[in-house]
C-alpha cells in the first residue's frame, strides 16, 4: 500500500483524529450578528452586525467595547450580556450572537498537488483542507509534507514539517490549523523511488 492510500484511508476513517474546539471560537475578524433584547414586545429588541477587530475587541452601540475573541458564540452572548449589566444599561438583556461571516485566511499550495495556487479557506482550516481544496497529490507525491508560517502571536511558527507515513505526524497533519499566508508544499518523491 503506497502513502498516498495510508494517508486517504487514515482521514477518511481515522475516528480518533478530531478537530480542535478552536475551531468553533470568534477570532479577529469575524462579522457577527448581536441582537439584544430587553422586553417581551419585538421592538424592544435592538440587531446590529459588528465587527471583531485584530486585538480581539468589538465595538457595540450604547455598551462600547466588549472582549470577544476566543469566545465561543454562548460565551460571547454571556459576556455581552454580563457588560450590560455590570455598566447599568440593561438589568435583564437577553444577547443573540450569531456568526455573519467567518474571517477567512488565504492559503498558498505548491508542489507535488494537481492545482497549486492561493486559496480562500475558512479560519479552522487544516493542512488537509488546504490538499482537498487543491485537489490532492499528484502521482509524484512525495511523502513529505511542509507548512510554512509566519510568526504571529498564538500560532505555531516558522516550518512544520511531516512524513505522513509515520501515524503521529498524520494526525498532526489533521488537527494543525493553518493561518493567513500559510504555505503549505508537498515534496516530490526522489527519482527512481516507487511505493507499492
């Protein structure tokens, strides 16, 4: 069995591998929808999209900034909710916060794959996402995977590099989110090596 099938079958049914809950939290960047309701008649209730900046914080009207990054959306609506009593505004708001439109981080995937080039992939994207967006490896598809980083605060930097025949690396290979200008390569195997 040659890698390329290790690493499809593993995967696809690989059912220890799971996906970070990070996945699922509001990060810089992300639009959301908040609606604030403080009655029980449907024009007590205010709806806004807002922004999430790059430090984390968003900007509501009448309650001012509130930390949300990193909050999951039941999180954000208690957080919300706790800011409006804790300044006075509401004594009992009942918070929404819904995803509008999740930040989306562009992706570089060169080498050994059938169609390298930039793609736009959701923030809880994997080195995985990244080869299923281009459409898999080529029939010169090496075993070696790498994601280059730049060095930003919270994510793992600089170059990661993988064998996806080894077990370990394969689920790193899955639960690993890429960032913004990730690039990830996969290396032709060596001249006059065949896997069978």
């Amino acid at each position: 069995m040659n890698f390329q099938t290790v690493l499809f079958v593993t995967l696809l049914f690989g059912s220890e591998l799971q996906a970070s809950e990070t996945a699922n939290r509001i990060g810089p960047g992300d639009i959301l929808e908040v609606r604030i309701a403080v009655g029980l008649d449907q024009d007590s209730a205010t709806q806004f999209p807002v922004r999430v900046d790059e430090n984390g914080m968003t900007f509501l009207p009448e309650l001012g900034e509130v930390r949300l990054a990193g909050l999951q959306l039941t999180e954000a609506e208690k957080a919300i909710a706790t800011a409006c009593i804790n300044r006075g505004i509401w004594r009992h708001p009942h918070v929404t916060v819904t995803m509008r439109q999740p930040r989306r981080n562009r992706v570089t995937v060169i080498g050994a794959v059938k169609t390298p080039g930039v793609y736009e992939l959701p923030r809880s994207a994997t080195c995985w996402d990244a080869l299923v967006a281009a459409d898999g490896l080529t029939e010169d598809g090496g075993p070696n995977i790498e994601i280059r980083q730049s060095k930003r605060a919270g994510h793992r930097d600089g170059l990661l590099s993988w064998d996806v025949r080894d077990r370990d690396d394969r689920r790193a290979l899955v639960n690993t989110f890429l960032h913004d200008g990730s690039v990830v390569v996969v290396k032709k195997q060596p001249p006059g090596r065949y896997h069978r």
